[in-house]
C-alpha cells in the first residue's frame, strides 16, 4: 500500500485543482518560505480527519476554505483527496486503488467519502487504525511533532508509541466497550427505577383486577339474573293483563244488565220508599259498626303479620351473629398459632445475633493479630530503610571524595607539565597574576553573595508554590464533586422526565385519550397534571385521589362522550371523564376537629389548581382531611365519628365509616409530585452549575498562580545554577592562579625536587581513587543486599495487608448479617404483639355479638306477647260482628214480617243496587289493576334500557331464562350482596394489570438480558486490557532496541534509552527519554540544543518506522534545526528506509534535496495561490529563486 497521488481544490493557498502524484522513495516539496509548501502536509492531514484548528495552522475551520485574493474571489468549499494503491489490498477493499476524500463548505457542513461513497469520520479513523496512518499516527510529521516528542511530558508520548505498537485499535474496542458498559448501567439503573415503580404497583393492581374481575363476574350474574327475572314478569304480566280485559268485558255487560232491572225496580219501589226508610237505616247503621269492627280487625291481622315477619328477621339476624362468633372462634386459634409461630422466629432470629456475634469476635481478634504482625513488618522495614539512608550517604561522600582525587591527580599532572616548560617569563607574569587573583577573589565574594540571595528567594517561592498546590488541589476536589453532584441530578431529572413523556404509571386507555388528545375536542388532561401539590402533601394527597389522579378533566359532557366512544372504537379500555360543566363538588363544613393535634387541614385547600377546576378539586378531595400521622389520624375520626375520609402524610388512610387502609409505600411515589421533582431537580442542578462556574474560575486563578509560582522556581533555580557555576568557575581560577604564582615563585632549582612532590602525589592520590572506588563497590553491594531484603519484607507486608484486607471485608459483611438478624427479630416481635392486639380485639367482638343475641331474643319475647294480644282482640271483634250479623237478621225478619209487601220491593231494590255497585266496583277494581299491570311492565321495560341499554326484544334474542322465579330472586339477592360488599372497584384495573404485568415480566428480562452484557462487557474490556499490556511491553522493547542503535548511528556515538516511568501499569505509564550524546555528560534532554533535540525525535521516529512502518511518511522540514553534516546523515538514512516507506519531504535544506528521487516545487508567483513545479534537481534554485 503506497500513496499514489493527492487532490487538492480550494483548500488554504490552492484554489485551483491541484494534483500531485507520488512514486516510491523520496519525494520533495521545496519552496521559499511563505509559498505554501507546508500546505500539503496540512491536506494530507485534514483528509484522514484532523479535527484540530490549531494542528491545520488555523483560527477555525473555515480558515481551511481559500479566502480569496484582490484578484480572485473566495472558494465556496475546500476538498482534498487521498488516492492510495492498494493493489496489496492492504485495506479491506476489493479495489487497486482506494479514494479518501473530505470536503467543508462555509455553511459548516462536511462531509467524508470511500470511493465515492458517504461514510462517517469514524470510518475514516477505523480504516487506518494501526497502520501508523491517522490523525494519532506518525506518517505525517511536522516540526511542531518534533519538539513536542522531546519537550513534551513524559505522560504525552504515548500516542505515537500506542500506534506503533499496534495497540490504538485494542483501545479504541476497550474505549467503545466502557462506554457500552456506561451506557449499560445507566440503561440498568433507569431500568430498576421503572421496574422498582412497576413493582410498587403490580401488588395493588393485582388485588384490584381480582376484586373487578369477580365484579365483572357478579355483575354478569347480576344482569342475567335480572334479565330473565324481568322478562318473566313480563310475560306474566302480559298474561295477567289479557285476563283482567277479559274480566272487565264480563262485569261491564253485567253492570249494563243489573242497571236496566235496577231502572225497573226503582219505578216499581217508588211507591213503598217511606214504608221500608226506617228498617232500612236501622240495617245500615249496624252495617257500619259491622264494616268498622271488620277494619279494626284486619289492622291488627296486619300488625300482627308485620311483628312475625319481625321475628322471622330476628332470628336469621341472630343465625348470623352465631355464626359470626363461630368464625370469631376459628380465628381466635389461628391468631394463637401464629403468635405461637412469630415468637419462635423471634427466639431464632435472637439465636442466629448471637452466633453471628461469636463469629464476629472471632474475625476480629484474627483482625487484631495481623495488625501486630504488620507492625512487625513496618519496623524492620524502617530500620533497613534507615541503613540504606546511611550507605547511601557513605556511597555520595566516597564518590565526592572519588572526583576531589581524580581532579587533584590531574591537576598535578598538568603542573607537571607546566614544569617541563620554559619558566624565562616567570617574574614578568607575577604581578599581572596577582591583580588577576586580587580580582577572582572579588568576584568570589560576590558570587557567594548572589548564591546566598538566590537560596533564600528558592525556599520562600518553594513555600509559596505549596501553599498554592494545595489550594489548587482544593480547588480541583471542589469542581469534581460538583460535577459528581450535577451529573447525578440531570441524571435523575432525566428518568424521570422518561417517565413524564412515555406517561409510565397512567392507565393505557389514559395514555391512549391523551396521545390523540389534539383529535379528540375539550380534553383537559387528567387530574395529576392540572394541580399543583407542595412536596410535603405529595404523598398524602395522591392517597386521597386513588385512581381518580387519572381521571381525565373535559370541557363538557359532550367531550367525555366522544372520548368514551374513541375508546370504545379503539377497543382502548375505560377512563373516568369529568365534564367542568357538570361536576359539582361539595365542601365540608369547617369541622370541630381542626384545633386536634395533627390535624393538618381539608386537603382540597392544601393544593392549587387554576379556578375553572375548582369544582372538581372540591368533588375529588373536599371531604377529605390530612393529617400528620396516623394516631392523630385515628383520634380525629373517632372525635368525628368517622364521618369523613382521612389521609396521613406518609400514605395512610382512614375511610369513612372507620375502615383503615394502609402499609409501606414509596414516599417518593410519581405521578403527583413528579414534575415538581423534575424542576426542583433542574433547579439544584442549575444552582450546582453556577457554583461550578465560580469554582472553575477560582481554578484557573490557582492554576496560574501555581504556573507562576513554578516560572519563579524555575527561574531562581536556574540563577542559582549560574551563580554556583560561577563559583566553581572563580575557585578554579584563583586556584590557578595562586598554582601559577607558587610556580613563579619557585627557584629553578627546586624544580625537579617539586617534579618528584608532584610525582608522589599523583602516586597517592591514584592510591585514594582505588580505595574510594572499592568503598564504592562495597557501598553499592551492601545497598543491593539492603534492598533485596527491603523488597522481601515489602512482599511480605502486602501478603499480610491482602489478608487484613479480606478480614475486615469479611468482618462488615457479619456486622451486616447480625444488623438484618436483629431487624428480623425485631419484626418478629412487632408481628407477635400486633396479633394478639388482634386476639383481644376478637374477645371484645364476640361479647357484642352475644350482646346483640340477648337483645334480638329479648325483643321477640315482646312481640310474641303482643302477637298473642291482637289475635285475642280479633277473636273478640269476630264475634261482635256475628252478633250484629244476627241483629240485621232479625231487624229483617221483623221489617219483613211489618211490612212484607212493602218491603219485597225495596228488598228487591236493594238486591239490584248492591249488585250494581258490587259489579261497578269491580270494573274500577280491575281497570285499576290492569294499570298497575301496565305501570309495572313498562317500569321493567324502562329499567331493561337504563341497566343494560336492551329492548324488549334485544333482551329476549339474548336466549335468557328463568325457570324458578323464586330461586333466582334469593340467588340476585345474594350477588348484590357480594357487590355491595366488594365496596368501590376500579373495572380498569383488570387490563390496567395486564398491561402492567406484561411490562413488568418484560423489564425482568431485559434487565436480566442487562446484567449479562454487562458481565460481558467487563471480560471484554479485561480481555483487551490485557492484550494491550502484553503487545505494548513487547513492541515498546523492541522499539527501545531499535533506538539505542539509530541513535549511535545519527550521533556518531553514545548512548540512549527509552524507559517507562511506571514500568507496573505500562497502558498508563509515561515514557522517558535518556539520552548522553557522546562527549556530553547530560542528565537533563532540555540541556541539549535544539539540533540535537531534533536529531534525537527523528531516531525514536525512525526506531518505530523500523517496527512497524506505515505505508507512507510526509515530513514537514524536521531537519531544520539540524547542521549540514546531520543533514546529510539525516537524509541517508532516509535513504535506507525508503525500501519500507514511501517519503514524502517538505524542505527546504539542500542535503536532503539531493537525495530526493523526485522534487516538486511549490511558488506563488500569484499572490496568496500556490503553484506546483515539477523540476530537475540542478533547476531548482533558480526556479525558486533560492540562489
């Protein structure tokens, strides 16, 4: 794979469509300064997806696109493109030749092609990852890539030594896997917050739906019951009313008879009518007795009927209270077993602290006995420490004393060489010598003065720069918690604005009414979300409401009946509406138990809402009352007679009628207060930014100030270096001066006698270097062995510490068993207590109801008596009435007897008229009948409608029968019962629960399916962790081999190293350059020259093309701080790795020119655009105008 050509348009100094086609070995790129030459390398660089400004030489990156010149107008794009061969099929491509191409409008749009087809920037950096090409890699090298290689930390190298150890796409996998796995867990963690709200819910939910579904299941009884109930009585009534038409037909045409022979009769009597008006009214004063004597009787039958029927209640009513004490019974001894049962968990529980506690005790005195061995450890450690500290003090003094005798012996040696010379001058140069030491001795007290100056300034900046670090650490905790804190509430604000905009928690027929909410006229939302709720009554008030928190508000009736039919047309379940022109709600009277403790206030008062709402604020919660806790709860309702509901702050209720509904319950539960939560959570983190703002700036300000206090450091060290030089540099030369002027002041004479002196003395001190140089030898063994015996106790003591490590973690984990013992057996006992409260309160029931027995018992001995009493009195009235009855009889017989003639037609009269109104009567009677039957059929017809919206003829194509009347009314009976006493239910809840329940066993999957890819994700990432460390130690040692010999070769000698500065975590680690050219003695890199320095960047850059060589290298003139000789060197080197690499230089240095195989040259012979020359080697100085 080689670079095969490049295609520049419109980017920086090349308007034009510009090609440049490249062969293998060296090519140039030369041109005078300011021509754009460096341009190429910068579209070279911005093509394989360079995002940074200030790497393409740039403000922003519109900067790239050609802006223009007086005579050429500005380009509206800038594209470049790579052609590469890759007829290796190097890259994953079934092509000879692969085209990159980048292209940036003004507009800010970009946009990266492959062969002409759209791919992402990701794409780009994939495809060339590991094969040194790249923005990361080391095929294209500028000056800047230079310096920064060797002035930059040892933690910065990394990059270019990841990419040539082959390492940069293993990162890239473990960088894309961690932030899988940061997604992973933050989906996990909105997860268990969605499945830890389902699970709050699912529990009452289920109760619910089986409470409708046996609803729903008595209501259908309910409905056939009475369905068939009613239409038998319909058809009997249809019977019955055919009959009395009938019956009405016959008494009418008698009615007609009896009033034509009365009309007869009455002619005929007229004559007799004074003879028989005495007997007459005597007859019918006695009937009248005998019609109120039959009235008083038939109203004490009637009393007496009501009183049986009384006693037959009574004693049903007192079956039901003995078997009531039965159950009572029955529970008693259950309750008693499970008190038996709940104290035995407490004496197991209490049993299982105690041996968890010895088992504690025991891990702790093992805790205790590591300690005094790690104490052990610590202070051999100290000691061998403390011997190294004095070897290694020894070992400097030697070393000092090493370097004082070899200077000593040289010096003799020069001297001795001064000797051998002429001395003819000797007495001349005395006097210029004593001036000259006169003078070192001047500046040496100066030099001593400034030393002294400077160490003073060093130790106040040193104490400066510590006071400002730490504040810079301070500083730097601060902003961390902060982020730490902003994260975590926008995270939070997050799932739960989730959950806001998803409506998680509302019913689905809630959720579908709302989604089409913009097609559906009048919907208001549901109630949760038109009141406003302060956070301490979110709980409380969400009790309150129930299901109602999903009713859905209307404008009007008409709103909620087409939302109703929506739902019915989308099969979507049902929701509750609340019409605002309908609803009207009632409010309490303020009552007497608002000065009780606890007592909280109505809880429609303690939320708002906007005023057209408030008649359905008052309906949901007007009769409803808040309270701190549920004993001032409980208080209150007895005080009120448990007349109204009552709600507590932590989600208790009491109903009215004295029902408690209660137990555990998210006090951050949702749909009420969650948009509160969300704002109040946006607002904490909008406050936290604010404070990071102000804490960032106060970092910055430490930042600098610890910058300057380094700058001040730094420059007083280096003004103390120079000082000292200075000292050294004075003492030698007073030292030379007075050796020269003992010299001068020597006979001649003495001359050979100080050639011997001098002769013993180098003898000597060459005997002091041997000894200094085995003391050193000693010294660095006993220091070996030290440290090999330090290393040794180290070990040991980390065994040790794992050990306390895995105690102590073993010793939290039994003080959490014994913490959830003691609250089990704490639990336990509170089970135990609250049943036999249980078991008294069942005590006190069964004495009311043998009570209630007593007092039923008692009052049916009272109505039996009276029973008794009014069938006497009716015995009695009978015979009365027999004996008028006889009266009217012998009347009759005497008027007869009187006045038989007369009285024969009044007789007769009598008969007729009576048999006229008995027949008139009974027309009325039966007509009367007939309506009430009429009455009653059209009742039931009305009641089919309004129940269950069924005609006549619907209800009887339902096929439904009742074949004894009876039987059903007393099964209805028994179903209303139920329903009545299933008390409210929620009909939504059953699909409510499906829905629910089938997210609920979806989310335990997922977060199941959750876990395991985290899993996954962790080997992964430990996987590729450890590939990385391995290949990286491998490459990185043979990288360092390749430099040690480049390095010789480039300086013509010396030495070089490449080490880790943390060789236990080579992935993190920083690299370090050791470098000692040769004849340096150079501890410090920024010591060397700044050729040197470069010479330096271009052995490690070619030790890693030797390693792993990129297709092709652009080198954008790094040897121009270079000398001529290294230039030369520099490019034959080039030379020889040209066989693995296709080189691409930009210079302008004629030694590396010469080695070019082609020579492209860049001009501007039009202002502000660059031009391309391809030239002979001997044209180019004058094409460039460079002579």
């Amino acid at each position: 794979m080689v670079l095969d050509s490049i295609e520049i348009k419109g980017f920086k100094s090349f308007p034009d469509k510009t090609r440049l086609s490249f062969k293998s070995g060296i090519t140039a790129v030369v041109g005078p300064n300011g021509s754009g030459k460096s341009n190429v390398s910068d579209a070279v660089r911005w093509v394989l997806g360079e995002q940074s400004t200030k790497s393409l030489r740039s403000g922003k990156m519109e900067d790239i696109i050609f802006g223009g010149t007086a005579e050429r107008r500005p380009s509206g794009s800038a594209e470049v493109t790579l052609v590469i061969n890759n007829s290796d099929r190097t890259l994953p491509f079934d092509n000879d030749f692969v085209h990159v191409t980048r292209r940036y409008y003004r507009s800010g749009e970009s946009e990266y092609r492959l062969n002409g087809a759209a791919v992402r920037l990701k794409d780009i950096y994939e495809l060339f990852m590991d094969t040194g090409l790249g923005r990361d890699g080391y095929s294209i090298i500028g000056q800047g890539r230079i310096d920064d290689i060797v002035s930059s930390k040892s933690s910065q190298r990394r990059e270019i030594f990841e990419e040539a150890a082959g390492i940069t796409k293993f990162r890239y996998r473990k960088s894309e896997a961690e932030k899988k796995l940061s997604a992973a867990e933050d989906n996990l963690l909105r997860l268990h917050d969605i499945f830890s709200e389902l699970k709050e819910r699912i529990g009452p939910l289920k109760e619910q739906s089986e409470k409708a579904a046996e609803f729903l299941t008595l209501s259908e009884s309910k409905k056939r019951l009475e369905i068939g109930l009613w239409l038998h009585t319909l058809d009997e009534s249809q019977q019955a009313v055919s009959v009395q038409e009938e019956k009405i037909n016959l008494a009418r045409a008698e009615l007609e008879q009896l009033e034509r022979d009365l009309s007869k009769t009455e002619r005929e009597i007229e004559e007799h009518t004074l003879i028989s008006q005495q007997r007459a009214a005597q007859i019918d004063e006695i009937r009248r007795e005998i019609s109120q004597q039959e009235e008083t009787a038939a109203a004490a039958g009637s009393d007496a009927a009501v009183k049986k029927n009384t006693i037959f209640h009574n004693n049903a009513t007192i079956e039901r209270l003995r078997e009531n004490i039965e159950t009572l019974s029955g529970d008693r001894a259950d309750i008693e077993r499970r008190i038996s049962e709940k104290s035995a968990q407490a004496a197991q529980y209490g049993e299982a602290v105690r041996e968890k506690q010895t088992v504690l005790d025991g891990l702790t005195a093992e805790l205790e006995e590591l300690i005094n061995r790690t104490s052990g450890y610590s202070d051999k450690i100290d000691n061998l420490n403390k011997q190294l500290g004095l070897i290694a003090a020894e070992l400097s003094q030697h070393r000092v004393s090493l370097a004082v005798a070899a200077s000593a012996s040289e010096e003799a040696k020069q001297r001795m060489a001064m000797l051998e010379g002429s001395a003819a001058d000797y007495e001349e140069r005395s006097n210029g010598l004593m001036s000259e030491k006169d003078e070192l001795i001047s500046d040496l007290d100066a030099c001593e003065e400034k030393i002294t100056e400077c160490e003073n300034s060093l130790k106040g900046y040193s104490m400066m720069l510590g006071i400002k670090q730490k504040q810079l650490a301070e500083r730097q905790q601060e902003i961390e918690t902060l982020s730490s804190q902003i994260s975590e509430k926008e995270r939070r604000a997050k799932i739960l604005a989730d959950l806001e905009n998803n409506m998680e928690g509302f019913y689905n027929s809630v959720k579908l009414v709302m989604s089409h909410s913009h097609n559906l006229p009048g919907i208001l939302g549901p109630v949760s979300r038109l009141i406003s709720v302060p956070q301490e009554y979110g709980l409380a008030v969400e009790t309150a409401l129930g299901g109602a928190m999903q009713n859905i508000v209307v404008e009007n009736e008409n709103s909620a009946k087409q939302a109703i039919a929506f739902l019915k047309e989308k099969r979507g379940g049902r929701a509750t509406f609340m019409p605002v022109t309908s609803v009207k709600g009632s409010v309490m009277a303020s009552p007497a138990e608002r000065d009780m403790p606890g007592y909280i206030g109505t809880a429609n008062s303690l939320i708002s809402a906007d005023a057209r709402y408030k008649n359905i604020v008052d309906y949901l919660l007007g009769r409803t009352v808040v309270a701190d806790n549920l004993d001032n709860a409980s208080a209150i309702a007895k005080r009120a007679g448990y007349k109204y509901k009552i709600v507590t702050l932590d989600g208790q209720q009491i109903n009215s009628g004295g029902t408690y509904t209660g137990g555990s319950m998210s006090k951050t539960s949702g749909l009420l207060v969650r948009n509160k939560n969300i704002e109040l959570l946006k607002t904490e983190a909008a406050d936290l930014k604010e404070k990071l703002n102000a804490a960032e700036e106060r970092f910055n300000i430490a930042k600098q100030e610890v910058s300057a206090s380094q700058a001040q450091i730094v420059a007083a060290e280096s003004v103390l270096k120079t000082a000292k030089e200075d000292k050294i540099r004075v003492l030698g030369e007073i030292k030379r001066v007075s050796e020269q002027l003992d010299m001068i002041n020597s006979a001649k004479t003495s001359a050979e006698a100080e050639r011997q002196k001098l002769s013993q003395r180098i003898s000597e001190q060459n005997n002091e270097i041997l000894s200094a140089k085995e003391k050193i030898s000693s010294a660095e063994s006993s220091m070996a062995a030290l440290n090999d015996e330090l290393s040794s106790l180290t070990s040991g003591r980390d065994e040790i510490k794992g050990e306390h490590d895995t105690l102590s973690t073993r010793i939290s984990a039994a003080r959490l068993e014994i913490v959830a013992a003691q609250k089990d057996e704490q639990s336990a006992k509170l089970d135990a207590a609250e049943l036999s409260d249980r078991l008294k309160g069942a005590d006190d029931k069964k004495m009311q109801l043998l009570s209630e027995i007593s007092a039923i018992e008692e009052q049916n001995s009272v109505l039996n008596s009276e029973i008794e009493k009014a069938e006497t009195d009716i015995d009695e009235t009978r015979k009365l009435i027999d004996a008028h009855k006889a009266e009217i009889e012998h009347l009759s017989f005497q008027r007869d007897e009187a006045e038989r003639h007369a009285n024969e037609l009044r007789t007769s009269e009598r008969a007729r008229i009576s048999e006229k109104e008995r027949a008139a009567g009974e027309v009325i009677r039966l007509s009367e009948k007939k309506e009430a039957l009429l009455r009653e059929y059209d009742d039931i017809i009305a009641k089919l409608y309004d129940e269950y919206e069924l005609t006549k003829t619907e209800a009887e194509q339902t096929g439904i029968k009742t074949d004894d009347p009876s039987a059903s009314k007393r099964r209805l009976s028994e179903i209303k019962s139920k329903i009545k006493a299933l008390g409210a239910v929620n009909v939504a809840a059953v699909e409510e629960y499906k829905e629910v329940k089938e997210r609920y066993d979806f989310l335990d999957v997922q977060i199941s399916d959750a876990e395991k890819s985290k899993t996954e994700l962790k080997k992964l990432i430990d996987s590729l962790t450890k590939q990385m460390r391995e290949i990286f130690t491998e490459q990185f040692g043979i990288i360092n081999g390749h430099f040690k010999k480049i390095f010789s070769e480039l300086f013509g000698g010396g030495s070089a190293d490449l080490q880790l500065t943390d060789p236990d975590d080579v992935l993190q680690s920083g690299i370090d350059i050791i470098v000692q050219p040769p004849g340096k003695n150079i501890s410090i890199i920024e010591q060397l020259s700044g050729g040197e320095k470069a010479l330096i960047a271009i052995s490690i850059y070619f030790a890693i093309m030797k390693v792993n060589p990129p297709p092709f290298c652009i080198l954008d003139e790094v040897e121009a701080a270079l000398d001529e000789v290294n230039v030369t060197r520099f490019a034959q080197y080039l030379r020889r790795m040209s066989g693995r690499t296709q080189f691409i230089i930009i210079t302008h240095r004629r030694g590396t020119m010469e080695e070019a195989d082609v020579l492209y040259g860049v001009t501007m012979q039009e202002k502000g655009i660059s031009k391309l020359l391809q030239i002979d080697a001997s044209e180019i100085e004058k094409s460039l105008n460079m002579a």
